[in-house]
C-alpha cells in the first residue's frame, strides 16, 4: 500500500533531514517551505499523513492544520514545535492534531512515531477497501438474484469461469451485463488481473480505435506521447466490450484478429505486441439480425458467441425485484449519506407489480429519486414517479372488474389453475395475431423466445399451428 507524506518546514537543512527520515519505497514524501506551498501541494497531491512546523514564513501549521482538517478530518497531523512553542502545540491538539515532536527530535523517535500513525492508517484503509468490497459482491448476488433464470447464469460462469473462451452477454439494456461480467471476472483464476471496461457506443468513431488499440508517439499530429490502449491495459485480465454491436466494419476486422491471433499493433507501429486477455462482449442488439443485414461481421458474431449468457428482463423475474430494492436502497442510502427507509406497503406493492422497462437500472433510478423526495419515516406512494403509480391504478381497476366471477372460480378450481387459465389464453391470442409466429409472438408479450417455447410446452399449446407459417428456428432453442 503507498502513502504520500506532505513535510512542511522553511529550513531547508531539517525540511531535507525529515524527508530521509520518512522515505521509503512505498511512501511518497512532498516537501514545502511556505504555507502557501502547502497548501498547493495538498490540493494536487493524494496525502496520507501532514508533518508541519509550527512557524511558516506565511503563516503557521495551525493554519494549515485547520484546512486540512475541514477538507478531510480523518488525515492524521504532526506538528514540529520548538520547546518554547510546546504549549501552543498541546493547543493544536485540541484543534485536531495526532501528535508532535520537539526540536531537536532523534531520528528514531520520528521515524517510530510515523510509523505507528502509518500502521493505524493501513488498518482504517483496509477496512474502508474491506467494506466496499464486501458491499461490491454483495451487490452481485444481489444484482444477479434469486430467481431460476438468473441461478442458471450463475452455475454457467461457475462452469466456464476459467476457461478462456469468449462470452457474449445479451440483454435489454439496464439487466446488468456488466455485472454480470464482473461476477465472472471476480470468481475467476484471472481476478487477481485487471477488467477493463469499454463502452463502445459511447465513444465517437474517430477515437475507438485509439481507446482499444493505444498509439506510438507520433502517429498523428497530437500524438505528442505514447498511449497505452485498452487491450494492452488488460493484459493478464479480461477486456469487456459493451454495446459490441455499434463498433464499426473495419475495427471488427482488427478485434477478430486480435482474438484470433493474442497480438495487435498499436496506431502508428508495425512492432506486434502479445496480449493474454479474454474477451467478453455484451449487446442489448440482436447481432443475428445484424448479421443477415449486413451490419456485423459473421465470423466475429460466432468467434464472440462460444458462450452465451442471456439475462432476462426484471419483468420476467420478478422474484428478483424485492431483493433489488433491498440492496438498492441500502448502497444508494450509504452513497448518499442517508439513512435507509422502508417502502409503506402501498409503495411496495406499486414497486413490485411495475414492468421496469429499464430493468434494474430504472428501479435504482426510481429508490434513488425518492430517497432524495421523501419527507417522512417510510416512501409512500406519493413519492414514487407518476408511471409506478399509474401502474399500480390500472391493476386495481382491472382487479375490480368481474371480481365475483373470478372469486368463483378460483374456490372451485384454486388459483394455479386460474392463473395457469389466463396465460394460456393471453399467450393463445398472442399467438393468432401473430400468425403463429413465435419470434413476433415472444416480442409482443415482451418475453423472450426461448421463454414462450418453454410456456407453451407447460401449458400444451401447439408448437406449431396447422396452415400456419412458423419460425425458420428449431423448437429446442
């Protein structure tokens, strides 16, 4: 763990002396004469530990023990006072000050009293990193979810988590396919090395290549300096590639040579340099349609298709929305210095029965906004967005309507049956307008194939309807 170590003393001779007292290989020492110096030091550096004389040519360390103090109040302060100025130090630590040491000060007695202060921050940052990383994968679980769907995603990267295959992710945009690359980057052999992230689509044309690839000095008019790339960044880990689909021709030529080959060249050079990286790709694009369009390259699609994750929609497993607003709630109260509020049951049930269109990210979106508006002990419904409270209106209208029929038939024949009765007769009539359909069918029910083929297998509907034209696609899929 590095530390940076700001020394502040206008004499120049104990400013020098104090610097090779505290040096070491894993401490950056910043020196400074003035205040001023100080001052400027602080704001641009990352400081661990302030040691200061008390007398500055500008000002004194109780100045800048007071700034550092206000920026961030957990930076340990050592002051260095002559013994004329001691009680003026005891006073600076009521201010705030961890310690000090008069002059003139043995150089084992400094060195001893910055390591122990070092040692204490050590701990206090390795329980800060110990809690984030406890709150990260706890959020991956979470994220990831109770449902079957989402546990047989988690037993495919326990299958394929060390082996070096590609993976393409697909999904609706907001499911977590990111998250999902990072569960498997963390439980692989690879979780010691880096996961580089590149949102394709996010970056213009003109510098995609620049951002996978990097470039030489020189290889263009603001090539002043040399520029590590993406793959080079993650050698020895894994490369993410989101929104695959929206990188162009000619760069998924040079992406399937790279994953073909392990070597690429940056812009500008002819020196080929190896990589070991494991490609995963996500899209929420249909790149078979792309593919017959003419718009993603054939060998790329199947060279990034060995393994296929695909996540369903929250809507379809909605099992998995109460646990996400638990853990939502609990990171997005932690971030925003908050205390964590319960949903009245009102909101809750509002909040369960909404589709989430933008899947999870819409519902962190959602527990985020009102969090910031809600007034009292618990969010009520006044606090969630209009579309949640539409929502939860519309159900209670269709609820009232022939509920003396339903009420019936569910005491004679019990409510899987009942609940079995109106999927099969919504997916029936999906079906029939679709012509039979299933691909149509899947997208007007706004679930996916597979899931349709697997409900009319349950609910014994026809796979294939007489005099109708059907999907090109095999029934197992």
């Amino acid at each position: 763990m590095n530390f940076g170590i700001l020394v502040v003393d206008d004499d120049e001779e104990i400013l020098g002396a104090i610097e090779k007292i505290v040096q070491s290989e894993e401490r950056r020492v910043f020196t400074a004469q003035t205040l001023n110096e100080a001052n400027l030091t602080f704001d641009e550096e990352s400081v661990d530990l302030v040691i200061s004389d008390l007398v500055l040519p500008d000002g004194s360390g109780i100045d800048l023990l007071k700034k550092v103090k206000k920026i961030n109040d957990d930076i340990p302060f050592v002051l260095v006072t002559g013994n004329s100025t001691v009680d003026t130090a005891v006073e600076a630590l009521k201010s705030g000050a961890t310690d000090y040491i008069t002059k003139p000060f043995r150089a084992v007695e400094l060195k001893t009293l910055v390591e122990n202060i070092l040692n204490k921050v050590k701990i206090i940052k390795e329980n800060e990193s110990l809690k984030e990383e406890i709150l990260r994968l706890k959020g991956y679980e979470q994220v990831v979810g109770k449902s079957k769907a989402m546990q047989e995603i988690l037993k495919i990267i326990e299958k394929v988590k060390d082996i070096d295959a590609t993976v393409l992710i697909t999904g609706e945009s907001g499911t977590g396919k990111e998250v999902i690359a990072r569960l498997l980057h963390q439980r692989s052999k690879r979780n010691k090395n880096p996961f580089v992230a590149i949102n394709c689509g996010a970056i213009p044309d003109a510098l995609i290549e620049d951002e996978l690839f990097g470039h030489v000095k020189g290889a263009f008019t603001d090539a002043v300096a040399p520029r590590v790339g993406a793959f080079e960044k993650a050698d020895g880990g894994i490369l993410f590639l989101d929104e695959i689909g929206t990188l162009r021709m000619d760069l998924q030529v040079k992406l399937l040579r790279v994953i073909q080959s392990r070597e690429f060249a940056p812009i500008g050079s002819t020196n080929v340099r190896k990589v070991d990286v494991r490609i995963m790709a996500a899209t929420n694009s249909n790149l078979q349609e792309m593919v017959r369009e003419g718009k993603f390259r054939e060998d790329l699609y199947y060279r990034l298709n060995i393994i296929h994750i695909q996540i369903p929609p929250l809507r379809e497993r909605r099992e998995d929305i109460l646990p996400l607003l638990r853990f939502a709630m609990e990171k997005i109260s932690l971030r925003l210095g908050t205390k964590p509020k319960d949903f009245s049951r009102s909101a809750l049930e509002a909040m369960l029965n909404y589709d989430y269109r933008g899947n999870v990210r819409e519902l962190e979106n959602i527990v985020e906004r009102s969090l910031a508006l809600s007034e009292e002990d618990k969010i009520t419904l006044n606090d969630l967005p209009e579309e949640v409270k539409q929502k939860k209106e519309e159900n209670l209208s269709d609820e009232s309507k022939g509920k003396g029929a339903i009420l019936s038939y569910v005491e004679n024949n019990g409510l899987d049956a009942y609940l079995q009765r109106i999927e099969k007769k919504v997916i029936t009539e999906a079906l029939l307008k679709c012509n039979y359909r299933k691909s149509k069918a899947a997208l007007l029910l706004k679930i996916q194939r597979t899931t349709l083929v697997e409900r009319m297998k349950r609910l014994n509907i026809p796979l294939r309807k007489d005099n109708c034209e059907d999907d090109s696609e095999t029934e197992t899929n």
